[in-house]
C-alpha cells in the first residue's frame, strides 16, 4: 500500500517522456517529420543550385548577367516558397545579392536596369529612367538593353498618366522601344495611343502583331487585348486571342471577356463566359454584363429579370434609375416594382443638390452685397435683373446635364470604386451625351431667355456695333492662342505644353467621327458660345453687379466658368479667358462681342485638336 502511496505522490515530480516516434514501432511517421524532412531537401536543393550559380560566376567573374541572375532566383524562390522554414534568412540575402552587385559593377546596364526593375514607384521609375538617357553610351547598351530602358519608361508614363496629358510621350518610349526591339512589350500601351489619337488600323496593327514579346502565358494580358480589340470592332482578331485564352485551364477574368465577345455582337459566347464566372470575386460586375447582354440581345423577360438580379444587390447599383430607363426604352411594357420610383427620386435629389450647390456662390455674393450696405460703402449700379435669375439659368444648364446621362442607355456610376459617382460610359455613349447635353441646355436656356426678355431688350449689344464686337472679339480670342501658335512654331508637343482640355477634346473628336462635323461645329461655335455666354456673362455677370463691384463680379462668374470645365491644368487658362470675356461684355454693352470672341477661342483650338 505504500508503494502505491509513494508512486502517486512522486508522479507529478517525474520528467515527461519524449514521444514515441510512430516508426521505431512499424508505423507511420508524424506529419511535422516528414515536414522536416522536406524541408531538408529544399534547402538541399537551394543550395544546390546556388552552388552552380556561384560556380559560373567562378569561372567567368566579369559575367554581370549571372550575378544578377543569381539574384533573381533567391528572389523567385521567395515567392515560390514564401513559408520555407528558412525564407526570413532569404529575406535579407536577396536585397544583400544586388547590392553587391551594384557596389561591383554601378555603371553597368545591366546593373542599371535591374535597379530600374526592382524600383516600383512608377514616378521614381521614370525620374531615375529619363535621367540615364542622355548619358548612356550608344557602344555600352546594347540594342535589347536600350528597348528595355525605353520599355520601363512607357509602361511607368502609362500608368502615371491617368489623365492622358503626356501621351505622346509614352507613345514615343514605346516607339523607340520598338525600334530597338521588335519584341518590346509595348504593344498595348502604343494600340491605347493609336485609339485615343483617331488611328485604329495603326491600333490594330499593334495588336495583331506576331512579334509581341509579352509573356503569352498572362492572362490578364489577353482579356486586356481582347477589351481593345473590342473597342476597334476587330471581331476575327479578338476571336483568335479568345480561342487561345479559353484553352487554358487557369483562371481569367470570365466577366470582362464577356464584355468583350458582347462588343463584338458574340452573345452565345459572352453568356457562357458569364455562365462560367463561378467564383463572384469581381463583386455585381457579372450580374451586370449579364444585363447589358439580356438587354441587347435577350428577350424582355430576361433582360427584366437580369436587371432585377442586378438590382437585387442594392440601391447603390443603379441609384438614378438610369439603367431601369434603358430597359423601359428598350421594351415600354414591362411592369416597374416599388423600388424601380427611387431611382427618380435619386435623380432628383441629385439635381435638387447640385441646383443647391449653385446657392453657396451666389449667396456670398448677396452676403457681401449685404455686408457693403452696412458699411454705406457705394452701391454698385447694375439692372433689374437679380440673383434668383442667375440661379434659373445654372439651374436649366444642370438640369440639361442630368438628363443627358438618361439619353445613352445603360451607365454604371460605381464601376470605379475609388472614384465615387464617377460616370462610366464608352466614347460613343459619351459622344451621345454631349450631344444631348447641347441640345437640351439649348432648349432650356431658350425656356429661359423668353422668361427674362424684358430683362433683355437688346441682348446682343447695347454700346457697340457688330463690326466692332467681331473685330475686338476676334483680337482677344486670338490673343490667348498665342502661346498655342508659339509652340506650334516651335514644333513642341501641345499636350504637354499647354492645357487644352484634352478630355473635352477627345470627346470632341469622338462627336465628330459618329455625327460629322455639323454636330462638332455646333457644340463648339454655336451652343457652347451662345449658352455660357449668357448664363456667366449674361445672367450671372448682370446679377452679380447689384451686389458687388466689377472686378469681384467678373472675378467669381470667370471662376465658375472655368470650374464647370473640371479641368484642374487648363483651370488658370479658362479663368483668364472668363476674365477677358467679362470684360467684354462690361465694355460692349452685350454679350454679342464675348460670343464671338468665345466661338472664335474654341474654333481655332479645333481645327488644330481635331484636325
């Protein structure tokens, strides 16, 4: 018994066993040695082929593109095997490897070239990049290095260049890589150029080419060249690049290639690629296309319910009801469910806040207006017309703005998540929509010009005559294209020399490849002219004089003016010429003289854009 006492006591006092390993008995080995087992021969394996690495460096020390290959495998193998037991030690080698590459041999291309590689901000990328241009010896690059260099530069400007304002910069990178290597990995960023600048078979050409030096294994490659060629119509071409992208067994963006074969009139394609999409990682974007192609090619049954599918996932997918009204366009009797009336009460709130937003200018105007009655300042002499009626006219113009987006069919304002409310329509859509903008803010306006008549007795001029308006007008117009004329001569790059509204432009040109020239002559010499001279020159000039002195009246209405252009570049520019405008319609007496002054700006900057 007192064994047994003195066993339990001094149990808890004992040193734990070592585990029995399963296969000293004949069975199988625990999982974390057969782990360690293999991690063992990975680090057998590593070793080993950096014990070759380093034998050929042995043998020919001079050999900068072995260094740096050695290099690139202990960083490969990384992200190869990021959890092997010994990555952290890796994790200091690797960065270690090139810099004694580079403390060896700095001024090499290679060396170069690595470092520009492993540089992954885009603006030091280029900065560092432009810097070894006029320094590198033609006798020490050779030609594939330079089509590297020039490579890096284009795709770096590509994707700095959000707003398209050095283009042409990029376009040249990446011609010169070409020019060095025919296989340079610039295709897509030189079709994008094409496109944008009016030139698809140069675009198509560019996508088409069998010398693309892209890695053929990218995926979202191919659905990237499969969107472009979509936008050029190229329906043989982008079938071919579909046909070896569904031959593969990987994953591919199954969404934005039914978009593509949609483009191109594939809808028995599109919807098996949006049968295939399985996975839902691309959020609603496939309930989505699975809209727009029940809309365009399905019955009304199934575009109705398509819609309902994407409208199931919330408010926020269709919030003004824009893409509800395409489908009502596209089949009038299908029935509309409760929720359908918010996306009228979203466009109208929309526009209540943006016609609202028109009250915060106008009213410090008043507050100051206001303020120098207190002071028994001298009150400026304007007419009868107030600041109710410049709040009218704002009103009609946003009130055209809005309803343009409704004359397109379907928009998705939230397919960029970074950019909220962002509007997202293709060229012709937006094509469509600055037409209609111009149309109904003509009308509009008109509604508003015939209410304010009396207002307006002799609109066109009061002081001066019309050949003297024209002959003035045409002098100041003239005179702020002078620097446009000056870089011209100089054979320089105009986009990236002076702000020119590229984005306006662009559409611009877009108008005139769907509608013609008619339609381009009139946004550009006829509504545009005619409806901001009189809402900013017109109405809010006029009102603001009741309250304000001249310069701060013409101040604020040149400040609006160049606000509602949402071009941040050419901003200081269009308030310049808001200033030159307002001046002269104080000077004219009416608002023929800033008109014409105002067609003649734009007419000359597009026969230079769009010719």
């Amino acid at each position: 018994m007192r064994r047994w006492v003195a066993l339990l006591v001094l149990m808890p006092l004992a040193a734990p066993a070592e585990p029995i390993e399963p296969a000293l008995l004949g069975g199988a080995p625990n999982p974390e040695t057969r782990l360690a087992e293999i991690g063992a021969d990975l680090r057998s394996s590593f070793d080993a082929a950096l014990a070759r690495y380093d034998a050929e460096i042995a043998a020919q020390p001079h050999r900068v593109r072995a260094r740096i290959a050695r290099c690139r495998f202990i960083e490969s193998f990384l992200l190869e095997y990021e959890y092997a037991s010994f990555a952290d030690e890796l994790y200091e080698r690797e960065p270690q490897c090139y810099d004694d590459v580079a403390a060896q041999f700095p001024h090499h291309p290679e060396v170069l070239l690595s470092q520009l590689e492993r540089t992954y901000d885009d603006e030091e990328r280029l900065a560092t990049g432009e810097k070894l241009l006029p320094s590198f010896d033609e006798r020490a690059w050779t030609p594939g290095q330079r089509a590297r260099l020039y490579t890096l530069l284009a795709n770096a400007s590509e994707r700095l260049d959000t707003e398209r304002r050095q283009r042409e910069r990029t376009a040249e990178y990446a011609r010169r890589a070409l020019a060095h290597d025919v296989r340079a990995d610039v295709r897509l960023v030189l079709a994008h150029y094409y496109q944008e600048t009016g030139d698809p078979a140069a675009a198509l050409e560019a996508l088409t080419s069998p010398f693309d030096g892209h890695d053929p294994e990218d995926n979202w490659y191919l659905v990237m060249k499969m969107g472009y060629l979509a936008q050029l119509g190229a329906r043989d071409a982008l079938l071919a690049v579909y046909s070896e992208l569904a031959s593969r067994s990987t994953y591919y963006d199954h969404t934005q290639t039914a978009a593509a074969l949609r483009t191109v009139g594939e809808a028995e394609l599109a919807a098996r690629e949006l049968a295939a999409d399985n996975f839902g990682i691309y959020g609603t974007s496939d309930e989505k296309e699975r809209f727009l192609l029940a809309l365009e090619s399905g019955t009304a049954e199934e575009a109705l319910a398509a819609y309902e599918a994407w409208r199931d996932a919330g408010y926020g997918e269709d919030p003004l009801g824009i893409n509800r009204f395409a489908l009502f366009v596209a089949h009038p009797g299908l029935p509309w469910r409760a929720r359908d009336a918010l996306g009228l009460l979203g466009a109208l709130g929309t526009l209540a806040a943006l016609a609202l937003l028109w009250c915060v200018p106008l009213g410090l105007i008043h507050y100051r207006g206001l303020a120098n009655r207190q002071r028994g300042a001298p009150q400026p002499t304007g007419d009868a017309l107030g600041l109710r009626h410049a709040w009218l006219g704002l009103s009609a113009f946003t009130l055209a703005s809005v309803a343009s987006l409704y004359a397109v069919g379907p928009i998705d304002l939230f397919a960029d998540e970074t950019v909220p409310w962002l509007v997202v329509a293709d060229e012709i859509q937006l094509a469509k929509m600055t037409v209609a903008q111009s149309l109904l803010g003509a009308v509009l306006l008109a509604f508003v010009a015939q209410a304010l008549r009396r207002h307006f007795p002799q609109w066109w001029s009061t002081d001066w005559s019309i050949a003297r308006c024209t002959l003035v007008a045409a002098g100041v117009a003239l005179a702020f294209r002078v620097p446009m004329f000056a870089i011209m001569l100089l054979g320089a790059d105009l986009s990236r020399s002076l702000p020119l509204d590229n984005g306006i432009w662009q559409v611009l040109a877009d108008v005139d490849d769907l509608y013609g020239i008619a339609a381009t002559l009139w946004i550009i010499a006829v509504a545009a002219p005619v409806g901001e001279e009189f809402l900013f020159r017109g109405l809010l000039l006029r009102a603001a004089l009741k309250h304000v002195s001249f310069p701060l009246a013409n101040a604020v209405q040149a400040l609006l003016f160049a606000a509602i252009h949402f071009d941040l570049a050419a901003a200081p520019y269009l308030f310049g010429c808001g200033l030159a405008f307002g001046w002269l319609a104080r000077s004219s007496g009416g608002l023929l003289a800033p008109m014409i002054a105002h067609a003649i700006f734009n007419l000359v900057a597009g026969l230079v854009v769009l010719s």
